[in-house]
C-alpha cells in the first residue's frame, strides 16, 4: 500500500495529522484570551510607583 509497510510509517503519518489538528483547535480555542489579569496589571503599576519613587530619592 503505497510503500507503507509495517506499522510505524502509517502511524507516524496518522499522529502528524492528529497533533497539527489539535494544535489548529487549541489555538482557536485560545486565540484572544488575555495573557495579563487585572491583578497583575495592578501590581505592576504600584512596582512603577514605588520604582519612580526610589529614583527620586538616588
């Protein structure tokens, strides 16, 4: 069939194409989910804060 012999030729061709489907799925999936959270974002901003303030004082 197609110089296809044995088992690991077919199943390497079957798991290359099952993974590059999963991999389209998951990032449909999380395609604009947001990589910062409102708390990080509140952190960082009281870290500038603080870092502006430490630069006043040098």
């Amino acid at each position: 069939m197609l110089g296809l012999e044995g088992i690991a030729v077919p199943l390497g061709f079957i798991l290359t194409i099952a993974s590059t489907i999963m991999c389209i799925v998951y990032g449909i999936l999380n395609w604009n989910k947001g990589y910062v959270s409102d708390e990080e974002i509140c952190l960082e901003q009281k870290w500038k804060i603080e870092e502006e303030k430490v630069q006043e004082t040098l």
